[in-house]
C-alpha cells in the first residue's frame, strides 16, 4: 500500500498550521469516515535543523459532540532535531475508521515544534 497522506505540520506564532492551513491545537490526520483500516506505519520526521519536537498521536470518537473517547497512541514523545520515529506495528493501529461515528487519528505538537507525518 502507498503512503496515502502526507502532512506538515508547523506552530507559528501562536497557530498550529497543518500543511500551511491554520488549525487549533490538534491536527485531524484522519478523520472519523474515512474508511482507512489497513494502516501499516507512521513515519514521523522532525525537520528542524536544530531543536527537538515534542509529539502526541492519539485516536478519538466523536471530538465535535464534546463527550469522546480519547487514546493515545504515543504520548508527549521527543524527538531530536532531524530524526525520524517510526510507528511499523499494524496492530497499533487497529480502530474503527469506516463510519462517522468510529474513530479519527489525530496529532498534537509542541509550541514552535515543525515536523512530517507520512501514513502507509
């Protein structure tokens, strides 16, 4: 399966920008519906030359009713200025994503962090 998303993600002056789209706090990667369910790996890339970046991934149910369920994958995990983390355990990723009512993945990055995520 080819990588299927590609996403930027920036905190600039006070704004989380995913893929130069000013968002909020968290970055929806995938959103609950979308029908994704054979994930095989998360590549994470800090791209900054110099400082690390701080990272949550996290599944949730309904985020616009205010009363979700939340899990995080990975959790306020650092990574050094331009190394990569890779999440490769298919399992790790087995959620329901077909409805929308299942489960989106999301991202949240520390402040002035910069960094990619590549789904397969």
């Amino acid at each position: 399966m080819a990588a299927i998303k590609r996403h930027s993600i920036t905190f600039v002056s006070s704004a989380l920008l995913h893929n130069g789209v000013a968002t909020g706090v968290d970055v929806e990667l995938l959103f609950p519906g979308d029908g994704v369910n054979n994930i095989n790996s998360i590549l994470i890339t800090n791209t900054q030359a110099t400082a690390d970046v701080t990272v949550s991934l996290f599944i949730q149910d309904s985020p616009e009713t205010g009363s979700s369920k939340t899990f995080f994958l990975i959790n306020l995990v650092v990574i050094p200025a331009g190394v990569s983390l890779l999440l490769n355990e298919p399992s790790m990723f087995s959620f329901s994503n077909s409805s929308s009512t299942g489960f989106g993945l999301y991202a949240t990055v520390g402040s002035s962090d910069t960094l990619d995520i590549l789904i397969n």
